[in-house]
C-alpha cells in the first residue's frame, strides 16, 4: 500500500459510507466486462448492489456473465446495441439505493475508490461526484472537466477542458476535492432521484452525454465535484483486441450520428460543444483503434493481423522520432546541460525536485 492510499484508508475509517448500486454498462468494449467486475469485487469492501445492463452482447458474454455473476448481481440483456444514457437509465430505474456509481466496462477501480466518493456527497451535498481517472501507466485522463466557452458572431462556441490530463501520479499529488462543470462518463456517482428526475441522461445521445449532464445538473442548482482520493483506471488499447468489440465500436463511434448528436445539442443548450466542428477530427482517431481489415472482415484473425501492422509501422516510426528527437537536443545544448550536471555537485537539483 503506498503513502497515498495509506492516507486515504485512514480517513475512511472514520467514516461509514452507506450503501449505494453499482451499475456497470459498456460504453463500448464487451471484452473488458469481467476484468471491470473482478476489480469491483477485489477493491470494494464497502457494501454495494450490483446492476449490469448489456445491449446487443454476444452469446458468450451473457453465457460468462450468468455462469459467473448471476448470483452477485442483477443482469440485465437487450437485444440491440443501447447508447450509455438509454444503458444507465435502465439501471437507475432498476436502485433501490439512494446513490449509484455508473460504471464503464473498460474503467477498473482501485483499493480505496468508493468510499472517498460517498463521502464527498454526503459532505458537500453534491449531486455528482467523480474520481481521479487515470490510464494504465498512471497519467492522468482527467482530474475533472471545465467547460470553456468563448463566442463567435454572437454564437456560443464549447470545448470540454480536461484537468491535469497528461500529467504523470506518483506516490501522492496536491490535488483537492473541487467543484468542476461535468465529469467524465467513466465513473460517476450519482443521486438517483435528482438524476432520473432532471433527465440527467438524455437518451437521444450516443456522445456529447457528459457535458449534457452537466449542464442540465449545473441549470438545476446542483453540484459536480471531482474528488481525487477515488482513483480508477480508463483502459483503451491502441488497437482493438478482440473481434467481440469491433461491431460495437463501430456502432458508438459512428461519426454521421455523433456529429447529430451535437446538432441536436447545439438546438438544446444554444451552444455548439463540437468545438465548431473540431470534434469531428477527432473521431477519426478514435475509429483508428479498429484497423482496416478488422472494419470489413471483424474476425480475430483480422483483428491480430491489424495489431501486426500496427506493432511493424511503431517500430519503424519510433527510432526515426528517437533519431530527430536526439539530433535536435544535441543542437540545443541538452547533453551540454547534463554534462555541466555531473561535473558540478548539486546542480540542476532544484529542477530535478
């Protein structure tokens, strides 16, 4: 246990969290499901009612699910692909809890998650409160959003800021518990009244559904917080792993669809939160995670054959960056800086912390 979730554990002893439901949902990766369950189990003492909500799942995951978690929770199939808010809002209305924790498939918990996050609620009344959401290397995803709005001709024009995104975590950080305009959809804790009756999930959208929440949260009066004691991981390949995935994917990431999403939200809020049509570029990158064959043959053996390529094209590029990388630092003085460094006792200590 490090230093940080030492801190933590200690001041949750002195708390005892009610129970709340967990409500686990693919946003848009199947395989992941019962590594995200497993986490659960394995990090959460505290006592929680389990609800998962399936869309569209394939025999052999609802096979894996009953055979393994049909005693442990409450499975809930669809036949067809369901977006996140119509997925969650089966789930809300399923809680018999006060609070719920809506959870992605490919989001797992650490020791010490949820605690943290029940406490904040009952502390600052908030109506939302989410976690420091990190990746698998322990960057930092997000501390919390800002939503920074600036106009173009009259026109309210949005962009989603994400806090301290790219920043690597350590043993601890000087991040506090704050007040933010959304959170991510990851993981989020939730009032399950002031949610189903303020229509925090709208379920017209496929994407663009936290900045909605939040604003139809911030409208009503409520709070959000981010409360960074609660860690989760975001897990997201380069490439797709697995053929189970890929019709899923594809179905949330359809870019015709989302970039309606946001007409329909410019209509709602009278304010364009694709950034001007920005969004748009960056759905592209999002498709890539599924490689060409696997686009028109999503089979497992297109699926390793897209990773090949993926792994041959990286290690031709990374030496080239490494190469240019190393010519420009020689060029201005880097390995100058590091010699005076170890020919001098102490010097670039301040820099180095």
């Amino acid at each position: 246990m490090n230093r940080r979730t030492a801190e933590a554990s200690e001041t949750n002893n002195l708390f005892t969290p009610e129970r709340c439901t967990i409500i686990v949902t693919p946003r848009d990766l199947f395989s992941t499901t019962e590594q995200c369950l497993e986490a659960i189990f394995a990090h959460t003492p505290e006592p929680f009612d389990l609800v998962v909500v399936m869309g569209g799942a394939s025999k052999s995951i609802k096979a894996m699910l009953e055979s393994r978690y049909s005693k442990k929770a409450r499975l809930i199939f669809k036949p067809e692909f369901l977006n996140g808010s119509q997925l969650r809002n089966i789930g809300l209305r399923e809680t018999k809890t006060r609070l719920a924790v809506c959870l992605d498939t490919n989001v797992f918990v650490r020791p010490n998650w949820l605690t943290p996050l029940i406490r904040c609620q009952v502390e600052t009344g908030a109506s939302e409160v989410v976690p420091l959401c990190v990746d698998q290397t322990d960057t930092i995803h997000t501390a919390g959003n800002d939503l920074f709005i600036t106009y173009r001709n009259g026109q309210a024009i949005a962009k989603m800021e994400l806090r301290c995104t790219g920043q690597q975590v350590y043993e601890k950080t000087n991040l506090k518990r704050s007040e933010i305009d959304f959170g991510e959809v990851h993981c989020q804790l939730i009032v399950v009244e002031a949610a189903l009756n303020l229509g925090f999930y709208d379920e017209r959208l496929r994407e663009g559904i936290e900045m909605d929440s939040g604003l139809t949260f911030t409208k009503a009066g409520c709070k959000i917080m981010i409360q960074p004691d609660s860690v989760v991981c975001l897990y997201y390949p380069i490439k797709l792993k697995q053929a189970i995935d890929v019709p899923l994917y594809r179905w949330k990431w359809d870019i015709p669809v989302i970039m309606g999403n946001f007409d329909y939200l410019k209509a709602k809020w009278n304010i364009d939160l694709s950034t001007a049509g920005g969004f748009k570029r960056y759905l592209v990158r999002v498709n890539a995670r599924v490689g060409l064959f696997s686009q028109v043959w999503p089979t497992d053996a297109c699926v390793f054959l897209d990773r090949a390529m993926a792994y041959a094209l990286d290690s031709v590029r990374s030496p080239l960056r490494r190469l240019a990388w190393t010519m420009l630092a020689w060029r201005t003085g880097f390995y100058h800086v590091e010699k005076r460094e170890q020919a001098v006792p102490g010097a670039g200590k301040l820099a180095k912390g």
